[in-house]
C-alpha cells in the first residue's frame, strides 16, 4: 500500500455520510494509529511516522457506524499491495460464489458480469472459464493489470454513480454485479449506490458482502475497525441506503467470511426478484431488532466490551513477562496492528511475530515496530505462547502449529475474549 499523503480535509462538525444528520455519539474510540498496511523497512524506523484518529461514531438516526475520511482512498487503494489471489481460502469461496449465481440466476454467454473492486481477477476469473462475459472495475492500476494477464478485461478507476452511467453507455448494464468487501471501503455511500442503481439492468441482481455489524458488537471484533474501513453496516441500516436509491434487498445470508458477515441481493423496486422476497430477509430483520440494532443504547455498551479486552490483554502479556515467559505473535494482518497500537503492545510484551507472506519479512509492524519474521522462528526460539492476531484463522493455525506443544507452548487468542489454547 501507498504511504499517505496529506491528510484529507476533516471537519470537527461530521455529519452522516448516509443521512446527512450531525455524528454527536461516538461508538468507540481507539486512539490514534498508523495506516494498518504500512509496514516499515529497517531504515526507516527512525522516520516520523504518520498517525490518524481511529475515532468511531454512530450516528443516532440511520445507524450508520463510521469513520471520518482521514486518509483519502486516492492515498490507500490506488497502489495496493494485497492481491487477493494469494489466498487459497478466498479462491474457495469465490469459485463457490459463481457456480451457485450461475445456477440461480441461469447465467451464459449472453449475460453480463460486472464486479466492483475486482481486485487482480480472483473471482471474475471462474465466469470467464465459463464463457460468461465479465468487466472488473479497479481503481489500483498495478492490481488490474494483473487481472488483465489472467483473461480478466479491467477498467481502471473509482466506482460511483459517474463512472457507472459512462460504463452503462459503454459497455452495457450488468445482469449481475459484484461488490465483495468494498462497500466498507467507500466514503460516499450514496454516490456509490446510485452508481448500482445506474449500472444494474431492469431484471438484474446485485450481490455485496461486507462484515455484518451486530456480529462485530457481539464478538468484539473492534480490531475489524481500521482507517480502510469508513462504514460499518446492519442489515437494517444497509435496507435504508438501498432502498433510498431504488434498490430493493430480497433476499440475505450469513457467512463465516472475516468473523461473521452478509451477503445482500438487490433489484430494481418494482423488478420481478423484488417482488418476491425470501424469507430470509423477514428473519435477518427480526434477528437484528431482537438484538436492538435500531436503538441507539445497543451501541453505547460496545466501548466497555472494548477496553475490558484491553485490560485483559494487557494483564495477561504482564504477567507472563513477570513469570519469564515468551511470547510471539503469529501474522501480521490489518487487524493485529489496530488490537496492537490501541493495546499500546511493542517488543516490551510482544517479542516478535511471524508471517506466510515472504514480502513481510524483515520489515516491522507500523506504530509497534514488531518485528516480521518467517515462521520457522518459532521452532528456533520455542516460546511459551504463540498469540494468534488473526483470531479468524484459528483453528487452521493451531493445527499448522500443532508442533509447540513439544516444548509446552501455548497459544494465545484476543478475540473475542482473551483466551488460553493448550
Ligand atoms: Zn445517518
């Protein structure tokens, strides 16, 4: 990722970026950190290094949780440096996605698939092996030509209600578009939905996934929350934004992905699939309201949840210290650098972690200046406990892992709640 230029112009006074009405309550605050990407090389450790407000708001009309823009996506997304194709659990689910929307929704050679963020082709990659015809839309030049090289035509650029009515005279109105972990992403909700309205043929279905919100309250998943990530949503508060522009959501699932997350389907109002929702869609809504995401209380608890994780955390690595034990991260993903920089932890508690990844090696956590090492070290320096930072991967690391328990290690999980593996 790109390191970030000036910050983007803020004002004390936000406002919604749904519905326009002040921010007055502040959903949580965690301090100041370092764009969660922005790994360091050694000879850069001594440098000033940019921090930005991690200070969430909710707003008391629409539910809308949110980040003020603090860096602009010009600064974050346009030279990004994760390429989705690197993970094999990724290219599961997405080959996953498109057998079961070709099956549902009797997609062939005459159909058109759009995806927004496309990334380097992960998924439009399966529709073009199918012959169906596909345009990804990615604003980081260096992601799309990758895309370009599997098959995968790309158009380089942002994604709003602009470019959609220029991409609609074009090449023609989508039958299905895609929008995976982007709508998060976007600072002007509204433009970037008009832009669905715009682009979606009369009979056509749009399909986004994005954390679900209730679940990141109820498994205080607050190191989700990072400066790449402007919104935060419900399915009550996503029904809204839809529908203020047109679209209606008719049907909704639960998914694993990233600690708990949906996938809405929109139409046009007014289109065939609108009107006969599924009854997933009545149930989603009756879940969330028995979990009280339309009142404004549900969201004043979160802080609390967050710091006595801090706190827990923070007794654990303390007292293990005093005791004489090691401790090692495992991973380095966007997640860990939240959890580590509001938890204030650096090498004092944490001696060092380890990644897969070969281009992390050598490098440091931003803010924390944890070192990054391949995960053969762990076998060298057999700690005590191995802290597992993408709590989401658990399972899979533990077993990955499963030799630490020659010498008695331990693993360790923040999320969530700080909890002890043998
Ligand atoms: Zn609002």
């Amino acid at each position: 990722m790109s390191t970030a230029s000036a910050p983007a112009p803020t004002t004390a006074a936000a406002s919604c970026r749904f519905c326009g009405r002040p921010l007055t309550r502040v959903f949580v605050d965690l301090g100041m950190s370092p764009l969660c990407e922005s790994f360091l090389a050694a000879g850069e450790l001594d440098r000033m290094e940019p921090f930005y407000p991690l200070l969430v708001r909710v707003c008391d009309g629409c539910f809308l949780v949110q980040l003020a823009e603090y860096v602009r996506p010009a600064d974050i997304f346009t030279d990004y440096a994760y390429f989705s194709s690197y993970s094999t659990s990724w290219l599961d689910h997405a080959r996953r996605y498109v057998d079961a929307m070709r099956d549902r929704f009797a997609l062939g050679r005459g159909s058109r698939v759009v995806e927004i963020a496309s990334n380097d082709g992960y998924l439009l990659q399966y529709f073009v092996a199918k012959g169906i015809p596909v345009l990804g839309v990615e604003p980081a030049a260096n992601v799309a030509r990758a895309a370009e090289e599997k098959g995968v035509p790309t158009w380089v650029g942002f994604f709003g209600a602009e470019s959609a009515a220029r991409l609609a005279r074009e090449r023609g109105r989508a039958d299905l578009m895609i929008g995976n972990n982007v709508l998060a992403q976007v600072p002007d909700v509204n433009d970037f939905v008009e832009g669905y309205r715009t682009l979606l043929a009369p009979e056509g279905v749009a399909t986004l996934e994005f954390p679900h919100l209730m679940r990141l309250m109820e498994r205080n998943q607050f190191d989700t929350i990072y400066h790449e990530h402007f919104s935060y949503f419900s399915f009550f508060t996503a029904e809204a934004i839809f529908a203020r522009h047109g679209l209606a959501l008719f049907d909704v699932e639960e998914l694993p992905t990233h600690g708990g997350s949906l996938r809405i389907y929109a139409a046009h109002r007014g289109s065939r699939r609108a009107a006969a929702p599924s009854s997933r869609v009545e149930t989603m809504r009756r879940m969330e309201k028995g979990n009280g995401v339309d009142r404004i209380e549900t969201y004043s608890a979160f802080p609390e949840q967050v710091r006595r994780v801090k706190r827990d955390l923070l007794k654990f690595l303390i007292a293990a210290r005093e005791r004489g034990d090691s401790v090692v991260g495992y991973g380095a993903p966007g997640k860990g650098n939240t959890l580590l920089n509001y938890c204030g932890i650096r090498t004092d508690l944490l001696d060092y972690t380890v990644d897969r990844n070969p281009h992390k090696h050598g490098r440091f956590l931003p803010g924390t200046h944890i070192p990054i090492f391949p995960p053969e070290k762990i076998r060298e320096t057999r700690p005590r406990y191995v802290f597992i930072l993408p709590w989401n991967l658990k399972d899979e690391i533990m077993e990955q892992l499963a030799y630490v328990r020659e010498w008695g290690g331990r693993f360790l999980v923040p999320i969530p709640e700080v909890r002890e593996y043998a």
